[in-house]
C-alpha cells in the first residue's frame, strides 16, 4: 500500500457524459500528478499540481480539467467523454516537485466509456 | 523531447532463473533520472529500482540490478533468482532532474512470464 489513495477504483459511465476521480496523497505529500494508461497511448502524464498550483502540462485533452484543494486532495475532471478515454488514470504524489522525490502512485481509477 | 523504448513486448523466464528486461532511452539531458516499475495483475505501480545518471555504479535491490550505460543511453533490469512473484508488466521510465517539471516519461513495457 503506496499511502495514496483513489475513488472510485471502478467506473462505468456512457458517452458524453462528465465524471469526477478523486486522489488522496500521502501524508505530507504536496504534489500531485495525474497519469493516464490506455491501450492506444501507453503511460502518458497529464498534469502535476504542487502546493494547490498547476506546475505542468502533458498531453491533457482540453475536456478534462484538474484542480488540487488546500486539503491537497486532488480531482480530475472529465468531460464530454468518448470511447477513447476509456483508461486507468493513475493518480502519483511526492513530497515536493523536486526530482530527486519519488513518485508513488495510487491504485488507480479504472474508467470505462460505452 | 525525452523517449523510452523498450523493444521486448514479451519475455518469459523459469523460475529461479534470470532475466534481462531492454530499454533504451533519448534524451539531450546529461543529468536525469531512470526508473523500472512493477505492474502486477492488480495494477498498482510498483517502483522496483532507480538510477541517477550521475552515479556511475548500478543500482541494485536484492534481486533486482541495471545495467546503466550512459553512453549508449542503455538502461536494461536484471532479476535474479526469478520468482513466481515477479510475473508483471514492467516500465522503464526517465525523469529529468532540470527544468520545473518533474514528470515521469513511460516505455511501452515488458510483459514477463515466469514459469515452473
């Protein structure tokens, strides 16, 4: 068990439709990022928050958006969804941005678009 | 931009034998991080083992050592003495140590099969 926590870990959800995944980090982690694997693009990042502030940018899709709270649980949202983003979206912290802190990485939230 | 390859989709080891698991990396970097992850059927990410490009010696975990060749941009992960356990899917993976972005840059990943 990583300390990082994620909800739903499972969810089934129709085309166009707009959902929300849930990260926790571990205790006294300040940054989040967000990762996506699917079966066409392998383990892409998405988006790293640190302290409550975006920090940087991958290959998000501009119907989803990201936010981390000052409790410094962090949200992905999904919208307009299609078949394609169909994933697992990992949810990684560590204590600070730095390189040299190590990523550990939730369980992940299985989404499924039909 | 950085890249990861890992040329072996599939590789397949007995038990109690050893493996090598192949990737090869891009970067313009001199100064970087490399990564091997476990995926094992319940999906959780695993970090196995890590490797600053400034160290020359290979990093090692019980079982588990690399074979850094900064030169040839090679980063390969020896698992010794496999184990049933060990069956998953593993992702090499690089991270800069410049710039504000700390993310995590994937290979496509070997699936490794352990047998009786």
């Amino acid at each position: 068990d990583s300390g990082v926590t994620q909800t739903p870990k499972h969810l089934i959800t129709a085309t166009g439709q707009r959902v929300t995944l849930r990260c926790s980090p571990r205790s006294g982690d300040l940054s989040v990022y967000w990762y996506q694997q699917s079966l066409d693009q392998g383990l892409q990042f998405l988006i790293q928050y640190y302290n409550g502030e975006e920090r940087a940018k991958g290959n998000i899709l501009e119907r989803f958006s990201a936010q981390q709270f000052p409790d410094l649980h962090s949200e992905l949202n999904l919208s307009s969804l299609e078949l394609g983003d169909s994933a697992l979206y990992f949810c990684a912290s560590s204590v600070s941005p730095r390189p040299t802190d190590t990523q550990y990485f939730g369980p992940g939230t299985r989404l499924t678009v039909l | 931009a950085q890249t990861v390859t890992q040329s072996q989709p599939e590789m397949s080891v007995q038990e109690a034998e050893t493996v090598t698991l192949s990737c090869t990396y891009d970067t313009s970097e001199s100064d970087y991080y490399l990564f091997w992850y476990k995926q094992p059927p319940s999906r959780q990410m695993i970090l196995v083992i890590r490797q600053e490009a400034y160290k020359q010696q290979n990093a090692t975990e019980n079982r588990f050592s690399v074979n850094f060749q900064k030169a040839a941009k090679s980063f390969s992960l020896k698992i010794s003495d496999s184990q049933l356990g060990d069956a998953a899917m593993y992702f090499c993976a690089y991270r800069s140590r410049t710039g504000t972005a700390s993310k995590l840059t994937f290979g496509t990943g070997t699936r490794l099969q352990v047998t009786l």
